[in-house]
C-alpha cells in the first residue's frame, strides 16, 4: 500500500511540475498579477520586487547564458548615459510592466522580461524591435 501511494504521489509530482506562476523556473505575469491580491499575503509589494530584480537579474545572467540573449543591460546604460534613468520611478517600470501583463498571450513571460522590455520601451527602442523582443522571449518560454 506505501508504494501505491508512493506512485502515485511521485507521478502527481510529475503531471504538475511547476505552477502556471513559474516559466522555466522564473516568475512570471501570472505571479505579478498576484501580488495584487488582498487575499495573498506576500512579504513586498510589486516595488520592492523590482527593487531587489537587478541583483537577482546579475545572477540569473550569470548562471543561465541563455538569459544574456534577452538582456536589457544596453539599454539600462542607455538610460543612465542619457541621465534618464533619475526621471524614471519604480512606479513608471511597475506600470508599465502592468501595461505588459494586461495582455494574456503575455502572461508566460518571466517578470524580468517584462521589466526588460519595459526598460527597452522607456529607452525609446521603436515598437518594431520591442515586438522582436517580445517574440523572442515567448521562443524562449515554449522552448
């Protein structure tokens, strides 16, 4: 009777790998969406989140290249060399990753390719490139 139940407790494991709040391992627009909820208790709101991405987005770059490939780092030097990056708030980037979101084919892409892409759209890539961004991040999502 245990290894009955032991099956079937490992192959539910197996049917359910990850929550739809994880794309690869990464929160995603599923998780962000969350963290609206007055239901859930989470320990930081959507600001914090973003406060604490950069380290995190160091990290993840440096222990999955294929990261690298969808990086905004340009961009952020970007905004920094233009003198831009003091005019933009953590609000600005939390409303336009609520932008992002607002769209479900969206949803699957991690949090810091929404950011990304809303650091790309803030530097003033055109629409043209910020649709390649998008479409090689959902590549990379049903990869």
């Amino acid at each position: 009777m245990k290894l009955f139940l032991s099956l079937i407790i490992l192959i539910s494991i197996n049917l359910f790998p990850q929550s739809e709040r994880y794309t690869k391992g990464a929160e995603n627009g599923y998780a962000w969406i969350s963290m609206e909820d007055p239901v859930q208790f989470y320990s930081s709101s959507k600001e914090n989140y973003l406060s604490s991405i950069l380290d995190r987005y160091r990290l993840t770059e440096e222990k999955h290249p294929e990261i690298a490939l969808l990086s905004c780092r340009d961009d952020m030097n970007k905004l920094l060399e233009e003198g831009k990056s003091e005019e933009i708030s953590l609000e600005d980037i939390v409303n336009e990753i609520n932008i992002f979101y607002s769209g479900s084919e969206n949803m699957i892409i991690p949090i810091i390719f929404a950011y990304c892409y809303s650091i790309k759209k803030l530097a003033g890539v055109n629409a043209k490139e910020l649709n390649t961004y998008k479409k090689e991040a959902l590549k990379f999502c049903n990869e």
